[in-house]
C-alpha cells in the first residue's frame, strides 16, 4: 500500500474489548482503487449485530472494532473504472463489502451465498487482507458492486435501516411470495426487523397480526404500523383464536421462546421464517409433519434484491420509523437495544456528532 492509503485519517468510534465500550478511534482506509467508490458518511444505523460483536459474543471479534453495517452517506470520490456512480450521489452500504464475483450465488446477484464467503462489512477480512471497519466512522471505500444508490428524495438518515433491518425481512417475504394481497401475515416481535417487516406487510396487501409479550405496543402497532391485529403471545386464548390462520410468520425474537405454539397458528404448507436469533430452536417434530409446516432462516440480501428494495421504497413511500442520535450517545444506545427500549431503530447522525 502507499502511505497515502494508510494515513490515519478516518475517524470512528471503537470497541478495544469484550465490554463493548466504545470510544473515540482513528484509523486509515485504504486508498480508492479503479472499481472503487469513496463516500462520506452522512449516518449509519444501529443493528442488534453491533452488540453482538463489540461484545464478543460470537467469540471471533477482533479489536479495536469499528461496528456499523447500515451505512448511507455522500460519493466523494470514485475510480476511474466506476461508471454507476459519480460524486455527489447519494449511496448506502449494507452488511457485506465483498465476494468471489465469479460464482453462480455472485453471479445471479445473490452476494450472500457466495462460495468462497461474502465480506461483512465489519470484523471481516478483506481481498487486500486488511480487516473491514464498518459505518461508525468518518467516510468508508468500497467496490462498487457492494454500493446503492439512494434517490435524492429519500432522507438518508430515514434510508440507513433499509440496508439490514429493510433488506433482512423484504428478501424472504419476496421469495415466498408474501407480496400477494389478501395472505395473512404474523409478525413476532416489533423492533427493527419487526416493525419494517409490518410496513411492507401492509404494503403488499396482507392481513397482518403482530405478537408480542408487551401490551405497551398495542397502540403504535395498530395506528402507527397499521396491523389490523395485535395479541399478546402469553395469552392462550387469543393464540388459540388464530390456529391454522397465517400463511407466513416473520420470527424476529432473539430472546429463547417456544415454538409450537407459533408453528399451529399457520395453514397448510405454512412458513416461519427466522431472522432473530435465539440460542436454541425446540418444537415437536409433529408441529412440522402434521400440516407440512417448514421452518426457514435468511440474512440480508443479494445486490439484486437490494437494488429491487430500495426502488419498492421509494416509490410507496415506506420509511422506517428511527431515533436519530450522536455518536456520543452510542453506548446508551447499545444498552438500550439489549433492553429492547427503542422504537424502533437507532439512526447515529455521523455528519454532524463526528468531530
């Protein structure tokens, strides 16, 4: 590398350990390449995977950590090989910054499959062998492929979310056809994932029913997400009312919950997809053999089904609904995500708190 490429002159906020604390960092990028674009970042979201891996509870994180892979922000320079982009453009960078290019996951715009293992945007080891650093920071380089536009009309701190929470829970319901009016939809849980997961629900169309073990979110679920209902999880007989009634349920709890009694409230041939992460899956084999139910995982999305996402957004006007904050507030923010008290994404106003 040339020492231009290596001049400490991003700043960031880092964890140095397992406590998660994070603090005030300066580091070096490295220097824009041919197919690379360099933009400012404006603002990046808080996801749950933030906590996880300043914390170290994968057990693989490296430090210092720079977390952050909700990014949106500002082209301030490109390669010289770059033609989607040019400076000025409003762009977003989401959970992955790289990937072989040649499979045939890479090559059908399906990034996150890739043979060899995509890049995540932060902890990761890239082509270069340099380890990725992700949003909470000044400005970031990235290959082309792995950035998306952003019309000029969406508000970037409003666009950040779209890039996990968005693309996490809009991919799986597109490839089971949940954007066909008239199916019924269950939502559990009502933070980032959940609450995007409501918005597109309501926009394709569906009848959806959000569950929760917190009365407090009655109100906004019903007249802020416009669900059409709301129950509460722990009541047996409201669960019981709904049984063989949902094509499709949208598991986001990463806290450890039952199964089964999720698993009879789906029809026929229904789905429960998971994007939370609980540590541990426990049913009886009949709550899947019995109706031919299936239980499914996904993360994020490919390049083709972001591009598709971010163009369904703008043009139906979905927004996610976020409390924009400095960066020195971040640690509270981490805090509060682990008690679930944000409603419902945390957005760090990097343009103007990063100093």
């Amino acid at each position: 590398m040339s020492s231009e490429s290596v001049e400490e002159d991003c700043l960031a906020w880092a964890a140095r350990d397992p406590s998660g604390v994070l603090s005030p960092y300066k580091f070096g990028r490295r220097s824009v390449g041919r197919d690379d674009v360099s933009l400012k970042i404006t603002h990046c979201g808080i996801c749950y995977a933030d906590v996880i891996w300043t914390r170290n509870w994968i057990r693989n994180s490296v430090y210092p950590l720079v977390p952050g892979h909700e990014i949106v922000g500002i082209v301030k320079e490109i390669g010289s090989s770059v033609s989607h982009f040019k400076v000025g453009d409003h762009v977003g960078v989401g959970a992955y910054v790289n990937s072989c290019k040649d499979c045939d996951y890479c090559n059908d715009g399906e990034e996150t499959g890739c043979e060899k293992g995509s890049v995540f945007t932060f902890n990761g080891i890239d082509e270069d062998g340099t380890r990725t650093k992700g949003g909470y920071s000044s400005y970031i380089v990235v290959h082309e492929r792995y950035c998306y536009r952003i019309p000029d009309d969406y508000p970037l701190a409003l666009a950040a979310p779209l890039f996990c929470a968005g693309i996490t829970v809009y991919n799986p319901m597109m490839r089971h056809k949940m954007n066909q009016p008239g199916k019924s939809l269950g939502v559990i849980g009502l933070g980032g994932l959940g609450h995007m997961a409501v918005k597109f629900g309501k926009e394709f169309g569906l009848k959806v029913t959000v569950f929760s073990t917190s009365i407090s979110k009655k109100d906004e679920a019903l007249s802020l997400l416009r669900a059409d209902h709301f129950v509460i999880s722990s009541d047996e007989e409201q669960m019981k009312a709904l049984s063989k009634s949902l094509d499709f349920i949208v598991d986001t709890a990463s806290g450890d919950h039952p199964f089964d009694p999720y698993m009879s409230l789906l029809k026929i041939d229904g789905v429960l997809l998971l994007v939370g992460v609980p540590s541990e899956i426990k049913l009886s084999p009949l709550s899947l053999i019995i109706g031919g139910k299936t239980i499914i995982g996904s993360v994020m999305g490919g390049t083709r089904v972001t591009r598709e996402m971010l163009d369904f957004c703008a043009a139906h006007k979905i927004y996610p609904e976020i409390e924009v904050i400095p960066i020195q507030y971040v640690n509270e923010a981490h805090e509060r995500m682990i008690k679930r008290d944000v409603k419902y994404r945390f957005v760090i106003d990097i343009e103007n708190s990063l100093k």
